[in-house]
C-alpha cells in the first residue's frame, strides 16, 4: 500500500486542480473536531502550571504580563515585529503611533498592544495545529489563559491559511490612521512573495539595499501606490513613532522574513494532518459500508495523503522562493538568536543557517522538520514525506519545481537530515 501512496506522490499534481489546493477542511467535526478537542500546546502546558503553582507570571504596570510571559514561553524579545494596520483582535488601539507588537519562537505567537485589554496568543498543537488563546492585562486575579471559540476563524480559517484554522502574514495599503485600504487589495505573504508586495502595514528596520518593499509608509488618499524609497533601508523607528513604549525599538526584517516561511510551513503542515486524517476516516466509513477490511485505504485516500505529502515537500524545500537580489541584514541580534538554537551536523551545519545574499536560509529546508507538528503527523503522510524527501535529496526526482537545489545543496541538506534527525536516516536505510 505504502508504495502505491508513494507511486501517486509523483503524480498528485495531475490531481489536484489549483482551485482545489486550499479548499476549506471540514475542521468542526470528527475526527478533527477543532473547537472542542483537547490540546497540549505550549500555551496550555504553561497554563496547567498555573493553576498547579509551579509558576507565577508578574505584572508591570507599563506592559503588564508581557515580559513574564515571554521568559515563560521562551519567547525572545529579539523576535518583535510591528504592525500598524488595524488587523487584529484589537483594532482600536493600533495604529500608526501605537502599532501592535508580536513576538514568536518556533511554536508560539504573541501579540501586545498599547493600553490593551488582553496579551493575545497563537500556538501549535501538533494534532490540532494553531489554537488561540488570550490573557487579560488585569493586575487583579491569578492570570489564565482563555481558548478561543471561534472567533478568531473568521481572520484564521480560509484560503490564506490553507483552508485550517492558521497563520498568515498579511500585507495590506493603510491610511494615516491605519486603516486598511482592502478594496485596493492585499497579500498574504511568504517565503515566495516578491519583496515589493511585503509588509504593507508594518514597520521594517534593517538593510535590503536596492529592493524595496511597501512597509514604514502609508498610502495617501486613494492611492495605492507611495513613496517606497521613504521607507526603505531604515535603521531606527523613532520618527514613526515612541519607540521606548516597546521591549525592543526595532521590526527587524530577518525576524519578518522567518515569521513568513514560518507561518505558512505550519499551515502545511497542519493541513496535511487534517487531509490525511479526515481521508483515513472518510475511507474507514466507506470500508464499513461495503465490508472492505477495516485497515483498507481507497484509491482516493491515497491520492488526497500524496497529494498532502507534495505541498509540504513544496513549502518545506522553499520552491519558488523569491530570489534576493541585494543583500539583507537585520538590525537586532535576531539573526545570530535564532541560528544558535539550530541542531548542527559534525561540520557544524544548520538549517538554521541564513544565506541572506540570495535567498533566506543557507540551505533550503525548513528548520520546523524538527518540530513536534511535524514529527507528529500521521504515520500516511509523514513516512512518505520523509521518503519523497530522500528521493529529492539523493538525486532520484530530478522534477523541474525542485531545480533550485543543486547537487551541492542537495547533498549538504541530505547530510545534515542524516545526522540531526534519526527517523530520516532510518528512511535512507529502509530505500537502500
């Protein structure tokens, strides 16, 4: 059977319609059940030591719960990105003068406004994917975190997050007062987006010489075209805005670039969870109905699981990224945070390891391989991705959309996967 699956992997784009990629999962019901399932994110985990005592989170009369929080999720403060658009749970005290901060490491994502009601939170169940959660900014009380219901799916559930509840990046024209401007379009934006349609919206600080992108400005009266040069290649925020009312006075730009391959890779990720297990259940059904044995896996199954194998092989192998044409650096130690956390090969190799030149990381395979949401897939999908992985790597797929990896890079991913992570050296084994 497992051939077969791996047989149709080749051929899954000849059936999936591109209308079809990202069409809306049937989350609310079994076997996902989204809305009432438990969950053992990171957010969770931090919120039952709560309630046991084992931790308590201070307070600070100017950011409130926000520090404490961070060293509890292991957040760096390094990671703060800014955003001024009014996009998010609280609108109303965002905008250009006030924008809305938002920290994250490879699991957790964390939102802080001005004056704000509440800390608000995204984190990655590896079943269930990104769950969202707020904390009230109120001195009085024992602080918990409160799940979402459903609120939050109608910003994190569609097409811009793979059809699953998700994360997005979301790229929009603003007013003076931070007002998107949607009749005049926006982007939801990744590792593949070109840089001119980045970070509307946002503050950028850093260098990326000669390309030039839509963040630190807003459009004036109906227009959606500005003055890109006034924004670009910004070292310091302090003329947008009071920078001292944040942990950190920078957006950095690599911190902005990893939080849009990060995102989207978590959606795949988690979409494929969802397709393989909603195909495996759907199947079992139809096996019931017309007395098939119960472990028996339809033809269509195997195609939706394929089909799942090859988008997160797309995201996690940065297929049509776009190529940097000038050099990028960020402007706070986030680069070198985020390298040093990378497991590394007996050449001291990472994936973790920015290139920064003419693409985003040294070598072109996501870093969140190693994470629980990816470990944790369904045995369907994740043994046949790791499989069509070491096809690629190895040299066996030549297919066109993976031609950005050239014989040198291919070799030095394999090498590193062959020493940092067990399960695909075993898959290497098992093909031979």
């Amino acid at each position: 059977m497992f051939r077969m699956i791996r047989h149709l992997a080749m051929l899954a784009p000849l059936f999936v319609p591109a209308s079809a990629l990202f069409a809306q999962v049937d989350y609310e019901r079994p076997p996902i059940d989204y809305l009432n399932a438990e969950v053992n994110d990171p957010v969770v985990v931090l919120n039952r030591r709560l309630e046991r005592g084992e931790i308590e989170l201070e307070f600070d009369q100017k950011l409130g719960y926000l520090e404490s929080v961070l060293r509890a999720l292991d957040v760096p403060v390094s990671s703060q990105t800014l955003v001024f658009s009014k996009t998010s749970l609280q609108l109303q005290r965002i905008s250009p003068r006030q924008p809305r901060a938002l920290y994250f490491n490879d699991d957790v994502y964390v939102g802080y406004c001005q004056r704000g009601d509440v800390l608000e939170f995204a984190a990655t169940d590896a079943k269930q994917g990104a769950t969202f959660y707020t904390l009230e900014q109120d001195e009085a009380g024992k602080p918990r975190f409160v799940r979402d219901k459903g609120g939050c799916l109608s910003c994190h559930a569609s097409n811009r997050t793979q059809g699953i509840p998700g994360y997005l990046v979301r790229s929009v024209y603003t007013d003076a007062a931070g007002r998107p401007k949607l009749g005049s379009g926006s982007f939801t934006t990744d590792h593949t987006s070109d840089f001119a349609e980045r970070w509307g919206g946002w503050y950028v600080s850093g260098q990326h010489g000669s390309m030039r992108h839509m963040g630190n400005t807003i459009s004036r009266s109906d227009e959606t075209e500005f003055d890109r040069e006034a924004g670009a290649n910004a070292t310091e925020l302090s003329e947008y805005f009071r920078t001292d009312a944040y942990l950190s006075p920078h957006s950095d730009i690599v911190a902005l670039m990893v939080l849009e391959h990060q995102t989207q890779m978590h959606n795949a990720i988690a979409a494929a969870n969802y397709e393989t297990r909603l195909a495996i259940h759907q199947s079992q059904q139809m096996n019931e109905v017309l007395n098939r044995p119960t472990d028996f896996l339809s033809e269509s199954a195997e195609r939706r699981i394929a089909s799942s194998a090859e988008r997160i092989l797309r995201y996690l192998l940065f297929c049509d990224e776009f190529q940097l044409t000038a050099p990028v650096a960020g402007s706070t130690t986030f680069a070198s945070d985020f390298s040093q956390q990378g497991k590394r090969d007996s050449k001291g190799r990472s994936l973790r390891d920015f290139d920064l030149q003419t693409r985003m990381f040294k070598y072109p395979c996501s870093y969140l391989i190693y994470s629980k949401a990816f470990q944790q897939l369904p045995d369907e999908v994740r043994t046949l991705t790791m499989s069509r992985l070491a096809d690629i790597l190895e040299g066996r797929d030549q297919s066109a959309e993976f031609s950005h990896l050239n014989e040198e890079v291919r070799s030095d991913i394999l090498a590193i996967l062959r020493e940092t992570l067990p399960e695909f050296e075993r898959t290497l084994l098992v093909q031979k």
